[in-house]
C-alpha cells in the first residue's frame, strides 16, 4: 500500500500501552474516546515492530483467548499504526536500515505466523543469556539443541534448494535464489564444525560460571557494587556515573574504558550499530542490577524481558518510545543518552 508520509513524529509503542485499551478484560484501563487514545492517533505516528506481533501470539499461545490477540491487531488498526523492521542484507545479516509498511496489522501479523517456524533455528542462542540468569541446568542438553538447531537450519535450506531447482517455471529472482543458496550451503556445512568448537567451549564456559551461583550473581559479587548506591544513580551522564561506581570497587578495572566494558566497540572490523548499543547497554544493566527485570531464571520473564530489550532497540529508530514500565524505561533512557540519541523515554502513569 502507498501512503503519503504525514511528517508526524514516529512514537513507538510498549506492548503495556496496548494493554491499558485492552477491552478483553472486565474493564480497560483507558477508553478509545481518551485524551490519550486520541493523542496516538492525531499527534504522533504510532509503530509496531515484529517483536509486537511476537507478544501478541505469545498472549494467545499462554492460554488466553484468541479475541485478545485479535483485539490488539484492533486496536493498532484503529491507531493507523505502522510496522517497521530491522532489514537483512545479502547474507541474511541484520544492518541498520529500516522497512516500513503502511499495511493492515492482520497483513504482517499473518505474515509472522507463517514465518514462524524459523524461530525455533534462533531461539538456542538466545538461550546464551537465559543461562546466565540461571536459567539452564542442564548444559549438556542445552549444547545438543544448539547442534540440532544448526543441523536442522541447514536440512531445511537444503530442501528449499532442491525445491527450487525443481520448480518448472523460474523467474530471475527464483534464479538469484538458486545461486545465493549454492553458495551459502557449502559456507556454512564448512563453518559446522567451527560452530561446534565455538559451542562447546561456551556451554563448558556457562557451566563453570553457573557451578556456584547463577553467573549474574556470581558478577555482582565479583563486581562489589553497593546495589543501593547503583539504584540512586539518576541523569545525567547515568552511565558514566554507573562506570564510575563500578570503577570505584574494583581497581583491576581502572585501565578499562567504559566502552570496552559494555562491549559497545566494533568487533572483527565488524561495524556495532547504535541500536545493537543499545541492547549491550541494556543487557549490561540487568546483569550488574540496574532497575534490573526480577525472576529472570524462569523461562516466561526472561522472555518478557528479551521482548523489552528489542523494543528498546526498535525506539531508538524514533522520536518517542512511550511505556508504563519503570524499570524499562530507565535503563533504555540510561542507553539513549549516553549513545545521544535524540528518542525520548516517556513513562505513562495512569492517575
């Protein structure tokens, strides 16, 4: 669908701020007929990301009606929102450029649902961060399903060749297809046994930091932060202030830069973009304890929690990201700020 682009600014949109016009429940929280509602309708350009539609069948999947998730796909339509996602290059690697859609929420919600099957190639590595939280116990079976994962990426590729190369009619991009999949095959059947090398190192590596103690308490202590000292950290220059507590209990880390800490440098000539930044600061701060996300050693917080992560990732793309998390908001503001990145955080309070 084409569109005229309005020039109004983009304002990204918490699942939670969904949620208050949720008419699912006995009552929402905010009405439709809302200062607020109409607000996101008339002032700003509201969007949604695949990590929206990603909580929205996440709320079905748990156990609760179909009309819920049906309701939110609603109530983005009533707010003429927008997709925007991450684009991937040649290679399939993730860059820093945005697609945006002025399509039907139903269009791309039916699009994720399709496409879903290939989550279950990514969801091992994500499991990387699970771990450190606690979260896997048993890391044996944690580095067989990395394996499998990758093994069962690379039959399936396979079968989309052959599926193409058997395909009566091919049109020149079934054909640019055909090639990009002779050649990427054979890369990464090479790259197996690397990937396995690399697993089982990081699985052994997991295992000792979790032996004692789930690996982010384990880095809290090692770190001696005065966790009520880290909390009263406010703007601004938070982050700097953050290093410099950090700094302050441990000498060893003097001669460190703040940058190289929260592993925002290139890596391998390889260029960090700013909202991969953001999602190393964000990781950083859960794990030493900032208005850290609670119980993340269970599967479903944890998840909620990498959710909050990408959405902070997916804001920084626009003028405003609006939320009703505190602790949500705070760490994504701490990131933006140090990266001056021109979003603004904006906490909603209901009254």
């Amino acid at each position: 669908m084409t569109e005229e682009y309005s020039g109004k600014p983009l304002a990204y949109l918490d699942q939670n701020i969904l949620d208050l016009f949720s008419e699912y429940k006995e009552k929402p929280l905010l009405k439709k007929d809302s200062y607020f509602f109409r607000y996101l309708q008339e002032e700003v350009q509201t969007v949604y990301s695949p990590i929206t539609l990603e909580e929205i069948y996440r709320s079905v999947r748990n156990g609760k009606s179909s009309k819920y998730g049906i309701e939110f796909l609603d109530i983005l339509k009533e707010l003429n929102a927008h997709y925007i996602e991450l684009t991937t290059d040649k290679d399939g690697v993730q860059t820093n450029n945005l697609f945006r859609s002025w399509d039907e929420p139903y269009v791309h919600f039916n699009n994720y649902i399709q496409n879903i099957y290939l989550k279950k190639f990514t969801e091992p590595s994500i499991k990387n961060l699970f771990a450190l939280y606690g979260g896997v116990k048993d890391f044996e079976g944690f580095k067989t399903e990395q394996i499998e994962a990758l093994d069962d990426l690379l039959q399936f590729l396979e079968r989309s060749l052959s599926h193409l190369e058997n395909r009566a009619y091919k049109d020149d991009y079934l054909l640019s297809q055909i090639e990009k999949y002779n050649v990427e095959i054979p890369k990464l059947q090479k790259q197996r046994d690397k990937y396995l090398s690399h697993v089982q190192i990081s699985t052994k590596h997991l295992a000792e930091s979790n032996k004692n103690q789930p690996a982010h308490k384990e880095l809290r202590e090692k770190l001696r932060i005065n966790h009520d000292n880290l909390q009263k950290i406010k703007f601004p220059n938070a982050l700097e202030k953050i290093w410099d507590l950090i700094q302050d209990g441990n000498s060893e880390l003097k001669n460190i830069e703040l940058d190289e800490f929260f592993q925002l440098k290139d890596q391998d000539n390889k260029k960090t973009y700013l909202f991969q930044k953001v999602n190393k600061i964000y990781n950083m701060l859960n794990l030493i304890g900032y208005y850290q996300d609670e119980d993340l050693h269970k599967e479903k917080r944890f998840i909620a929690s990498f959710s909050d992560m990408s959405h902070a990732s997916y804001g920084c793309f626009c003028e405003y990201l609006i939320t009703c998390d505190k602790n949500f908001a705070q760490k994504t503001a701490v990131a933006y700020e140090y990266l001056n990145l021109a979003t603004q955080v904006s906490l909603f309070k209901l009254k």
